[in-house]
C-alpha cells in the first residue's frame, strides 16, 4: 500500500484534475415506467446536444427508488437493477432499460423531448402495469479528460443492501464486485443518496443547488473508490498509473511543473528508473507518452485559466510551459480549433442557465476544489 504522502500525492492529482475539468452535476428528471416498458437512452452525441453541452463529456446516471429492470449496453452482458442501486455511464455510453427485454425500446427523446435546466421535469411511460422509479441525472465535465475516463469501466453500479454496500463493474473485461466494508463510507453514502431522493421528491429553498452538489459528491466518492480498487490490481489505466511506483511519481511532477521544460530523461532521472523503463511503463498505463500527456495536461489548463482567470494570454502561455505568445497560439488552436482569446470571448459570451450551468459548455461557477517540447 502506499504511504500516507505519496497516497496525498495520488489524491492531489486527482482533486487537481476534476477541478481543472470543472465536474458539475444535475438532477436531469424523474421518471415513473409501467410494466411494460423500455427505453433506449440518447447517444453520447445526442445527449450533449440536447443538454446543450457542445464540449466535454456527459456521464448519466440513475438512482432507483422503486422496483427494478434490466439494463443493457452495447455486447456488454445484462445488468439488473434494483431500488436503492445506483448505476452510472462514466463514458456516456447508450444504454436500454427494461422492463420487459424483449421489448422494442422507445428512444428517451420521443417520450421527453424538451429537457428543461429550470426544473425537474416528470416521466410517464409505459403499460400501466407495476411501477419502476427512477431519479435520473447527469455530471459534465466541462473537458473531456480521457485517461481518465478511458480508466474507468464502462458501468459502475453501487449496490445497497441491508448490510452490505457493493460496487459492481462491468466492461469487456468482465464483471468485479467489491465490498466496501468501511463503516463510515457506507453510512455517508446511504444517507447521501437517501437525501437525495429526499430532495428532489420535495424540493426545497435552493434545491438545484444541493442536488448538484450531491450528484458530484456521490461520483467523486465512486472514483475514490475505483482508485482504490486499481490500486489492488482491478483494472488499468490512469487510475492505477497513480499508484505505479514509476508512473505515479512521474505524473506528479508533471501535475505539480507543467511549465518545466520536460524530456522522459530528465522525467526518468527525478523519478530514480531509467528513461526507456519509464516511457515503456507509462504507454502502458495512460496511454500515451509522458510528453504527449504533458501536452494535453497544458491545453486543459490553459482553458481551465482562460475561463475562470483574468490572467492574460501571455502569462498563460509561461504558466502552462510555452515560451512565447505565437507558441502557445499555434498549439492551442491546433488542439482546440480557435486562437485562445478567440476561444475565450466566445465562452464569456455564453448566457447562465438557471442552475449555474453555462449553455454550450462555456463558463459558470467554479466547484470544489483546490509549447510543444521534444521528446528526448
């Protein structure tokens, strides 16, 4: 197990991420199914779209608070779900809910066609047969970060119980389940979630408001806990290259100086392994070399400092590790498409909807939180 500062280390770089990417959550409908009945979920295109979320990523989830169906996605085998359960797409994958699975699904959009970010809106569908209820929301992200994402399975479901509180997931490699045995997290947790539906049952003074800050409190308690299950072997990728005892130092540093001049040999030789090992087991894990992460870590936060600073575009570019204006232009609009003060009037243009969430992906309140270079 790691230590207690390198495991601060590993929590650092994720609270810098997810404040960088500015996670936000909504309380998107809830739903009452009759049997018969099955739905098929938007696609993560279309579900940005109709969110009005042109930019980042979109992760549904669902909370059942009554009764029970059977949920698929894409070759991944059936999950059945159950009240209490809470299932979540971290990649904003398509997915059909059922009560009946040799049912035709109705796509969610014939049945709830106007969204609103002004109020919890309530769906009926189905046969008139016994009840499923459903809270059903979403967290945007206003980037899209994919090593994380790209770490996480395809379905996280949380499974509460009389005396058990379990985290099931499922992707192509198959399904895990894990107990989470700490007393403390499981009380938090069932509580949490039953204020939820507390919550948006009967709305109170601010309700948008704590609604998304349980949405968000919810999954970052999840990615708490999936770190944890990386750290035992569970699955890959950037969540268990944290723990890596060659990795997980080498993304701290570049988290910690993004605006050091970085090559993998002088990343390999603050790490203390050689630069071949350290590149070789960093493509393992993320994905992608330590300077192509480096690369799209600065493009994250030169946005993240565009929208949610005053900071010039020149002190920027020095922030984020580019020695001239023209440097950072040029690779900002290759990575994003527009000229970064282009990029950031069009942001600051965008109106506030109702709860906070900026139409279009553009700026709203911050949550919680705290050049090109050769590879060498």
């Amino acid at each position: 197990m790691p230590t207690a500062g390198i495991q601060d280390q590993i929590v650092d770089v994720l609270s810098e991420v997810l404040r960088v990417v500015r996670l936000s959550g909504t309380i998107h409908f809830r739903a009452e199914f009759t049997h018969p009945w099955a739905i098929l979920s938007s696609p993560p295109a279309l579900l940005a779209a109709r969110l009005q979320s042109s930019e980042g990523s979109v992760t549904p989830f669902h909370v059942v608070t009554e009764g029970n169906c059977l949920v698929t996605s894409g070759a991944l085998p059936p999950i059945h779900i159950e009240s209490g359960d809470v299932i979540v797409f971290p990649r904003g994958d398509q997915h059909v809910m059922a009560s009946d699975p040799e049912l035709a699904p109705v796509p969610i959009q014939d049945i709830y066609s106007q969204p609103s970010a002004e109020q919890i809106t309530v769906v009926n569908h189905g046969g008139g047969g016994p009840p499923a209820r459903f809270i059903c929301g979403f967290l945007h992200a206003d980037q899209r970060f994919d090593p994380l994402l790209k770490s996480l399975p395809a379905i996280l479901c949380i499974r509460s119980r009389e005396d058990t509180l379990t985290l099931e997931t499922l992707d192509s490699s198959g399904r895990r389940v894990q107990a989470i045995t700490h007393p403390q997290e499981k009380e938090w947790w069932r509580a949490s979630v039953r204020y939820l539906m507390s919550e948006t049952a009967t709305p109170g003074p601010g309700n948008r408001a704590v609604l998304a800050r349980l949405a968000e409190s919810l999954f970052l308690e999840l990615l708490r806990w999936q770190l944890q299950f990386a750290t035992e072997g569970h699955g890959g990728g950037w969540l268990a290259g944290l723990h890596d005892p060659q990795v997980g130092p080498a993304l701290t540093l570049l988290h910690a100086q993004p605006e050091r001049s970085w090559t993998v040999e002088a990343l390999a030789r603050e790490v203390g392994v050689s630069r071949a090992a350290l590149a070789k087991r960093f493509v393992e894990l993320v994905g992608e070399s330590p300077i192509q992460y480096l690369a799209g870590w600065r493009m994250h936060l030169a946005q993240h400092l565009l929208q949610d600073s005053t900071l010039g575009v020149a002190e920027i570019a020095g922030r984020v590790g580019y020695d001239s204006d023209a440097a950072f232009n040029r690779a900002f609009r290759r990575v994003v498409g527009s000229p970064p003060a282009t990029w950031r009037q069009a942001r600051e243009e965008q109106p506030l909807a109702a709860d906070g969430i900026q139409l279009n992906g553009g700026r709203r309140p911050a949550l919680t939180g705290r050049s090109s270079i050769p590879e060498t």
